[in-house]
C-alpha cells in the first residue's frame, strides 16, 4: 500500500519540522502497519536499501522503533522486522517539544544579542 495524500502531508510537515525525507517517509509509512520489514518499506516508499537503513538506525537512535531480527531461509541480507516502540500520538509529540525548545532558544539568543542595541 504506497502512502497516501495524507501521508505525504504528514511526512512534508516533518521534513519541514526537521526530520530527515528518508527518516519521515519511513516514519509515515510504519505508523499504520504494525510491524513491518525493510523490503517493505522500501517497496512502498521508493527507498533505497541504504537510505531504510539508515532511517531506521536514527528511529531507534531516538527510541521510536524496536528491531526484531526474523527467521530468513537461504543467503542474503538479514530480515529484521520493525514498529514503533511507543504511540505516533507521543512521536508527534516529541517532536514539537524538541522545535519548542529551539524556538525558545532563538528567543533567548535574540535578547541577548538586543542588550548590546544603543
């Protein structure tokens, strides 16, 4: 299932909030599938191998994906099976806490920068 127009606006907005394009569209797609694999993802979403790869590595970097390694027959890269380790709900809201605390720390560089103003 190729993501939706909705989807594609939920995964502009977190490019736009700073969230890499490989790393959003991931993100978009696996928030409904339950589990999912990395030649999934790369079916659905027109990703490449390395790119997938690296999108994941960053989603359990920050704690939003769990990795399970799967049973494989033959030779070939490894399957490993993917879902999110917590809510989209709670993503999303980490997400706007983390652009809050920069907006704040803009906020605070600008009066510092105003004191020197004559």
């Amino acid at each position: 299932m190729p993501i939706s127009e909705e989807g594609e606006k939920l995964a502009k907005s977190l490019i736009l909030s700073d969230i890499p394009r490989s790393v959003a569209y991931t993100l978009v797609y696996i928030r409904d599938k339950g589990e999912i694999t990395s030649v999934e993802i790369e079916r659905e979403t027109g990703l490449r191998q390395p790119e997938v790869s690296i999108a994941m590595q960053w989603l359990r970097r920050r704690g939003w994906v769990n990795k399970r390694n799967m049973k494989k027959e033959g030779k070939g890269r490894p399957i490993h099976g993917y879902k999110l380790s917590k809510g989209f709900n709670e993503i999303l809201e980490e997400i706007i806490m983390d652009l809050s605390s920069e907006i704040q720390e803009i906020q605070d560089k600008i009066k510092k920068l105003q004191e020197f103003k004559h």
